[in-house]
C-alpha cells in the first residue's frame, strides 16, 4: 500500500513494478495502482488527464533535455514555474525570471527527477493557493475532508507556508468549483481507495481557478487535516484499501456517524512552519516552491487571530505571539517583497510602522483578509499600551480573546507576567476547552479532544 508511504513509497513501487518484482512475486498494489500513481505523478499524463475532464490548467510543457526545456520556454514567456516529476517537498522545483537563470535551474530539475522529466509552467506566482484533501472508496463514494488555504501566495512551497483551514477566503460558490473539480479529478486519475491531495491556484482578481498538481498519498497536509479536523485519514485509508466502504466504517468519537459524514470545523486551524536556517548560515533563506521547512506546529483557536498567535508562541524560536523584530522601514519592505521565514513578524511590523494593507498587498500579494486581521492584532496591542494605566478586566479578556500571552501582556503594561497571572486567575478569565469531534456538536461525542480558548 505504497499511498500511505508518502513520495518515497511510490517512487519504490513505480520502480518495482517496473523491474518486474510485483508480478514476480504476484504482489497486488492496493490504494492506487501503478496507473494511477503515474498519472498523478506524471506531468505530462496528469496535465492530459485534466484537460480530458475540462479542468483549466497553467500553460506548460514537458522536457527530457535542456534543448526541449529551452524551446518551451520562447513559447510560453517568462517567468516560469519549473517542477521536476517524481519528487518530494517540490525538490529541484524552482522559479525561473530570464534565459540565464532558466538554463541553470532546468538542468537541476531535470538531474533531481527520477524519470528525466520537468514541466515548465506558466507563472501563477501571486495567485492565492489552496488544497482540498479528498476521500474515495471501492463504490465511488468521494468526501471532502478539509479544506486548507496558504496565507502565502503561489510561489511559496506549501510546506513553507503559513496555512490555515478551513480556507477563509473562498466564496461558497468558488468553494463548490473547487470541490467539483477535486471529485472528477480523483476519479480520473484512478485513486481506488484512500486519501488525496489536490493543489488549486485561483487569480485574486478575476477568480480563474486551475490545478497544480495532486498527491495521490496521504501527504504531510494530511496529517493536519486529520489533527485539524479529528478525522483519520491514514487509519481510514488503510481500511478502505482491503475492501470497506465510508458508509460501513464507523466514526470513533461520534459512535453514530459514519466515515462519508464529512467533517464540519467550527473554529479555525493555522499550521505554522518551522526552521532551522541558523544552522545553515551559507544556506539561501529565499523561501520558493522547494520546500526548506524541517517542521511546523499547529494551533487551533475561535479566530484565525487566536489561532496564529498561538501558533507563533508554539514555534519555540522565543517568540510569545506576533511580536517585533525591526522598526527599519527599508528592511521591513524588503523582508515583505522577498518571502522568508520571518515575513509574519516583519507584517506586524509593517502596520506598527503605518504602512497601509494596500501598499502590503502589493508587496506581498498575501490576501486582504489575512491582512485585516494582523492589522487588527496589531491595532489592539496600540490600544492596550494606550490604556495601560486604566486596562480593565474585560480589556484583559479581549486580549486574550485575540490570542494575547500572559508574557506579552506584561510587556505592553509594564508589568511582571506573573503580575498579569495573578490578576487574571483573580479576574476568573480562564481559558474554556472546546470539542474537536468532526462534527461541530452536531451529534454527541465520546472520544473527542480538544483546545483551549477564551472565547465565551
């Protein structure tokens, strides 16, 4: 069952059946046959595959040379998205603007593949990205289980980015597309059984949607759309590849619905990557579409405002929330322009300093809606140094509302954090502990787990 064994898995199972060991052997891939990996990880058949069902895809072409990769690029302009089949965390993937560049960063792609091949793609790079991961069984029936959108734009390798589910900015109509589309694509590209990955990219401005690309695997997105939404993909994917349907498995935290209910979320999830570039001083610290995290953490809270701020205090890197790091105006316009690993603090900064969401739009192509609502993290904090001599306790429950910590509170009003404790236990503002049970308490929950909030 290579789908549950991420890239590595169906790079070895591809490379088997190749030299003829499965049927040696007579060993059966379940899950998603060796057609079905192929097409999915095949650039070329993948992008014939949705063209077949009427999916709108990136121009692109494929190339087995430098000549071939060369001529597609006169064809297409630059910039251009280069994206190596066969690989894992987008691994030799790269962003080319010119010719020079292009040659350099096309023979990589070309060496890091493991059949030879690359497709070069139109640019999407500014367009707002988001993942569904999806579900089918032996009888045809697909779920959605989560929805997942980058706070990033394209151009920033999913792994990389700050990603938040369910996804925020996609209207209900733009939703039901996207859902639509993942359906007839994990049909045609023949995943029998099992979870999926699908990646979208949608215009800011005119909404045209195209696909990416898709995982047919469990996926680093899957592990957080199970912890996100209490549904287990990998554990659910396992029996419906020896023969079960979703009707006939059971939930394990509602005991009465079955796995093709559809998880419902009502509260909001930010996975937040984590990295180690001060071990690797000579290393580039450009974030691009190769993945250069070695970890994330995951937050969950009543707002995207709680969630990330406990996310940043999650990273262990001594950040206790959305905190500064620089008042120099040219270094925060560049670390916005430039992706990073830091750009989510240099954001705060940029509103501390009076830079308006328009001229950070610009710059970042990160979605106004995310924007808003750092700004008004950053706006409260303004607010909370303002009052600092008259702060009430229900200016302290609002903070702590937004996702405030004890440690930063102290800072802002000139206190000890075991001064703000004190007040807070004897203010009674503790935090509540809400359900994770895939239903949003819909129906009753026996094995649910939860997180902390202080919402009321």
């Amino acid at each position: 069952m290579p789908t549950l064994g991420g890239q590595t898995a169906l790079n070895a199972a591809v490379n088997l059946a190749k030299a003829g060991v499965l049927k040696k052997y007579k060993l059966e891939v379940i899950g998603a046959d060796i057609k079905a990996i192929k097409k999915g990880e095949d650039r070329q058949l993948f992008k014939e595959a949705m063209q077949k069902i009427g999916l709108d895809l990136p121009k692109s072409g494929r190339a087995y040379n430098l000549k071939e990769a060369i001529s597609i690029a006169e064809n297409i302009g630059f910039p251009l998205i280069i994206r190596p089949s066969f690989t894992l965390g987008g691994t030799g993937g790269s962003v080319a603007y010119n010719i020079e560049e292009f040659r350099s960063l096309a023979k990589h792609g070309l060496e890091c593949s493991m059949v030879g091949e690359i497709l070069i793609e139109e640019s999407v790079i500014g367009w707002k990205e988001f993942e569904l991961e999806v579900m089918r069984d032996t009888k045809d029936n697909v779920v959605i289980i989560c929805s997942i959108e980058n706070l990033d734009p394209m151009g920033v390798h999913t792994g990389d980015s700050i990603t938040v589910a369910p996804a925020q900015t996609l209207t209900d109509r733009e939703y039901q597309k996207m859902r639509d589309a993942s359906i007839a694509c994990i049909r045609e590209i023949g995943v029998a059984t099992g979870g999926s990955n699908i990646q979208f990219a949608v215009h800011p401005d005119n909404g045209r949607m195209v696909v990416i690309e898709m995982n047919p695997r469990v996926s680093r997105s899957s592990a957080l759309a199970s912890k996100a939404t209490g549904f287990p993909i990998a554990k659910i994917a396992a029996k419906l590849a020896v023969g079960y349907t979703l009707d006939e498995i059971a939930n394990d935290i509602t005991k009465e619905t079955p796995a093709c209910f559809e998880p419902a979320i009502d509260y909001c999830v930010v996975k937040i990557p984590r990295f180690t570039f001060e071990k690797f001083p000579q290393a580039d610290a450009t974030l691009t579409v190769s993945m250069k995290s070695v970890g994330e953490a995951m937050s969950i809270g009543r707002t995207f405002k709680e969630a990330l701020q406990k996310g940043l205090r999650s990273l262990e890197i001594k950040k206790y929330g959305l905190e500064s790091v620089t008042h120099d105006l040219e270094k925060i316009r560049e670390k916005l322009r430039v992706p990073n690993a830091e750009r989510i603090f240099y954001l705060g900064d940029a509103f501390r300093m009076g830079i308006g969401i328009e001229e950070i739009y610009s710059l970042t192509r990160i979605d106004r809606w995310f924007l808003y609502n750092i700004k008004e993290i950053i706006d409260l904090e303004k607010e909370i140094s303002v009052k600092k001599n008259n702060f009430t306790k229900e200016d302290l429950l609002h903070a702590k509302q937004f996702g405030f910590s004890d440690r930063q509170l102290s800072r802002l009003l000139g206190k000890t954090e075991e001064e703000i404790y004190r007040w807070r236990k004897d203010s009674a503002i503790k935090p509540d502990f809400k359900l994770v049970d895939t239903c949003a308490a819909e129906f009753k929950a026996f094995t649910p787990y939860f997180y902390s909030t202080y919402d009321r």
